[in-house]
C-alpha cells in the first residue's frame, strides 16, 4: 500500500505516533515516553494544545477551551494528575473567588456558587427555605453517586465485586436516567431546579438530555473550587510540551495528518500515517487524538470499518458548537461587578427551552444572546493584568447548521461570512452588555470566534466544543473505546473517557496504560517532588515576590505604551 518498507533502514519509524497536541495526546506521549517509548506528537496547527493553546491579540492573550479546572486541592484528583505527569512544579494555578466561582445570572435572580459542599447546601437552603430537604437530599445524591462512579476502576476481586451493587446503589439506581427527570423527582422550585442545572454549559447538553451521572460527575468536580492556571491554558501545554521532550518524545506542529496507513485484508492493522506534505511515518501503533468523525471517517475512511461500527458512527451526534468573543477592554471591570468567578446569564425560563431556542438554525433573531458564559481572565490570572486592559471571554453555544454554508470557505473568507461575522459579533456584546453596562464604549479590541474558526484550528466535526455529544447514547458503556477494531490503533481525548481539561488529560494516561499493560493509576502516581503552587486571585497579599515582580514589569511596559484608540 506505500512504495517505502515499513521495516526498512531508511524509514523514519517510531513505536507510537500521536496524532493531535491536545491535552489528551499529550498527556500518553508524557506517559509513553517515559517508559522509553520513541513517540512523536504530530500537530496540524502551528502551535500544541488543540483547546487548551493560548494565542494573542492586539499583544494580550486568550485561550479558548480553558476557563476553569476543579479537584486541584492536595490528594485531589487533578492535583495527583499533574504531580504523576510530571508537570505540577512548572504550574501555578490562582484560586477563583472561594464566595462565588460561578455567578449565576437568571433574568433578574442571582446565586453564588460557593468552594465548599457545605455552603453550597447551606446557601441554597437559605435561598429556598421550603426546598430545605430536597436540597440536602439531591445535592448529597450528587455526591454519592459521583464518589461510586469514581471508585468503579478499584473495585477488584471476587467479594467487592460480589457486593458492587451496594458499593454502587447510587450510580446504578439513577445511572440511566436523564438530568431532568431526576432533577423533578427530587426538586420542585423552577428558579432552582435552573441554579442546580446552569453548568449545562459545561458539557453543552440541555436537562431533558443530558444523563444525569454526567451532570453530577461536573458539579462533583468544582465542589470544593474552581482554578485557573498562570498563563492561561498555554501555559498548560508548554508543561506538558516540556514534559514529552524531557523524555525524548518529538513534538511537530504545521504537520497534519492525511490519512492513516493501513495493511491487511481482513484484520486491519495501523502502520503509520501519510502527511499533508507527502511524507510517510511508521509506527508500532497509531494514538488518535482527533475526535472520532475525524479520525474514522477522514484518517481511516468508514470503507476500512465494519458494519457495526459504520452503523455506530452513522447514529453518533456531536455535541453544539460555539460563537467566541475575545475582548479587550480599558474600563475598571470590578467597578462594573466583575471578579475572578465565572458568570452564567440565562433568562428566567425553563433550561430545556433556552436551549432549545439556541440551538435554531436561525440565530439572526433578537437584539442579543440570552443565554451566555462570561469570564475575564485578567481577573482570574492577575499576573496577566498590564493595569490598564483587561481580557474577556464571552461564549454561546449554537448549532452547526447556521455556519453549514460556509464550511467550504478558504482562509480568504467572503464578503457574506465577514458580514455574517459582525451580525453576531453586535448580537454577543449586546448579550455581554447585559451583564456589564456600559462594556461597549470601552472596547479596544474585538475578535469573534465562530465554528468556522474552530474547524479552522482545532479541526474537530463541525466545530464541536466536547467531541461526541454529553447525552445518555454516548457516554460510559456506550461511549467510543480507547482500542479500536483496528489493530495497532488506539484512541483518546473528549469522545472516549471524558471531555474537558481534566478528562482528555486522564483520558490520555488511560490509553496510554492500555498500551503498556499497567494500571492508569500507577502512570499517575503522584512524585514526591511535585508540588502544585496555589495563590489565590483576589488576596494578592499571599503572592510572592517574583509574581508581583512579573506584575510590575507587565503594567511598566504597558504604561510605557501609548493607549490604544477603541474600536
């Protein structure tokens, strides 16, 4: 199937190439390589991190697919993550605000979410005296039945097997149910069944559909804070990035993929790939880190695939795509209410029908978008703050279709798109403005993101932000495998284990033990010498000195600058 021998002298070969420098890919090169595994990462945008990469503009920086991460506490599970990757002396992560890492915006109602279970279950039973049972009772559900999905990997043996349906009676009792229809079970106030349900947002996927274990696993994982690291999600990968190469591993960005070589007539089997440029590369085994449209119908061709898996992939929905507003500004954003924690806005109606009308195919209608994600990193990473411009990520989630027109489009984009563009752009600050009046005379810069641009960078299946679609068809037992029927060929990243920062991270660490026989929890064991650095974002009393040196230097060369005209 290719003029080179595979097996030859003079062929580049390697035991495992890594196809996509998201977090996932990453995370097993770290792991591969350091058991002495010659592993190269093959990127096809011109700088690692897939999501997770910062970029700037108009000199300040923005990273698209990081905005938070949980379990960062000591003996937590991110916390172990990092300091079994190797990576945790290199991160400095800032605490959000411990009284409100979310703020949630519902019409005219607001809630906090607090760092602590307990306040959270104190806060909202203050709220909502007559749900005061409920509350406890379904927030407590959360907890438990996240703790038993958890614990599923270390349940071993004959006699803790032969008890894990008590081990897991939580799990298995709701393990199958839709959020919504456990959320109506056990709570009866719609304000807050909207409060419990507005990290929606953060596996993209409406009440009525989203499966409830899901939902809580999410909100298991901020109960006890939320943080966000030094230098944005870029500074995520260059750890990472270090890490790979410490190891020997070889990273190569502006290097995409065309397709995957393959032999065999009945069993498949992975061999290499086929660049874009026209080279070839050989390989022991194939590690995908693309979502699984693009790696089966594009990388391997659904020819190459058996009827079973053909019929699985013809059935698999992704999850919504995204309208990204980057925004630089020059006002005093604490002065207009904002702080380091996240703000959710949704009008007061019920979550399954905000969705809905987000997700019409005509988002022209309306003067702004109601239902949006705001959050302004030069807050949550003071150490980016030049002391006169702050730095804004406003998100919507929309769907594909309204962008299908021009999905063909070159990076010369037409007239009608760019037009489309600002359309949208006006309709996301008029959106923001709701939240922060005022913002528009204060804008220095503007870009908006699109799902065109996220095929654009990203390459994922229609511009999706979460790979296959957080709903009950596609998750846990119904999920795609990290081994593929192909043989040699493994997968990893948002549509296998889990999806955001932390799940592609574990879900490149567990692809990688399945390649070397171990256990996922012996590659995270966490190093005596590592150590996470935690500050908090709104007591810059704590820091120390080489930060606040770092933020000197910053606001000295920027008051140097001369200020910028707004837009």
């Amino acid at each position: 199937m290719q003029n080179e021998d595979p097996h030859g002298p003079e062929t580049e070969r390697y035991d495992t190439i890594i196809i996509g420098a998201g977090a996932g890919g990453l995370a097993a090169a770290i792991c591969l390589a350091r058991e002495g595994q010659k592993v190269v990462v093959l990127e096809q945008h011109d700088v690692p991190g897939g999501w997770c990469h910062s970029f700037y503009l108009d000199g300040h920086r923005f990273t698209p697919g990081v905005h938070y991460v949980g379990l960062l506490g000591e003996g937590e599970a991110t916390n172990d993550l990092y300091r079994g990757l190797g990576i945790a002396n290199d991160l400095v992560f800032f605490r959000m605000n411990p009284d409100g890492y979310e703020h949630v915006r519902i019409g005219d109602e607001r809630f906090d979410f607090p760092s602590n279970f307990d306040e959270l279950v104190a806060r909202l039973s203050d709220r909502f005296p007559k749900e005061r049972k409920r509350i406890h009772k379904y927030l407590n559900l959360i907890k438990k039945a996240s703790e038993e999905l958890y614990s599923l990997p270390y349940i071993k043996g004959f006699w803790q097997k032969l008890t894990l349906p008590y081990r897991t009676r939580h799990f298995g009792k709701y393990g199958l149910f839709t959020l919504r229809r456990v959320i109506n079970w056990h709570i009866k106030d719609p304000l807050l069944k909207n409060i419990l349900n507005i990290q929606c947002g953060d596996h993209g996927v409406q009440p009525r559909r989203a499966a409830f274990i899901l939902h809580s696993a999410l909100m298991y994982h901020y109960f006890q804070g939320a943080y966000y690291p030094m230098g944005g999600g870029g500074a995520l990968i260059k750890a990472m990035t270090n890490a790979v190469k410490k190891y020997g591993g070889a990273i190569r960005t502006s290097t995409a993929v065309k397709n995957i070589l393959l032999e065999g007539d009945i069993q498949k089997r992975a061999i290499g790939v086929a660049l874009e440029n026209g080279g070839r590369l050989f390989a022991d085994r194939i590690v995908s880190n693309a979502d699984v449209g693009i790696t089966y119908d594009q990388l391997i061709g659904r020819e190459n695939l058996s009827g079973k898996l053909q019929k699985k992939l013809a059935r698999t929905k992704y999850s919504c795509t995204s309208l990204m507003l980057f925004l630089t500004v020059d006002m005093d954003v604490r002065k207009a209410g904002l702080d380091s924690g996240n703000i959710w806005m949704m009008p007061n109606r019920d979550a399954d029908e905000v969705y809905d009308a987000l997700m019409r195919e005509d988002i022209t209608q309306g003067d702004a978008f109601e239902g949006m994600f705001i959050s302004c990193t030069s807050l949550k990473d003071p150490a980016s703050f030049d002391g006169k411009h702050h730095t804004i990520e406003a998100i919507t989630y929309i769907n594909y279709k309204a962008f299908e027109r021009f999905k063909d489009e070159n990076d010369q984009r037409s007239r009608a798109y760019l037009d489309f563009k600002e359309l949208l752009t006006q309709k996301m600050i008029n959106g923001l403005e709701l939240a922060v009046p005022g913002i528009r005379n204060h804008i220095v810069h503007q870009e908006l993101g699109t799902p065109i641009t996220n095929e654009h960078y990203i390459n994922t299946t229609e511009g999706n932000v979460y790979g296959t679609e957080k709903s009950l068809k596609h998750i846990g037992p119904f999920a795609f495998k990290a081994k593929s029927e192909i043989e040699n060929l493994y997968l990893c990243g948002s549509s296998i284990l889990s999806h955001g920062v932390a799940g592609a991270s574990h879900s490149g660490v567990d692809t990688a033990a399945l390649i070397l026989g171990r256990h996922a929890d012996a590659l995270k064991e966490p190093q005596e010498d590592q150590f996470l650095r935690i500050y908090d974002a709104e007591n810059p009393s704590e820091y120390p000195d080489w930060i606040l040196k770092k933020m000197e230097v910053k606001r000295a060369r920027a008051a140097s600058r001369p200020t910028n005209t707004a837009v």
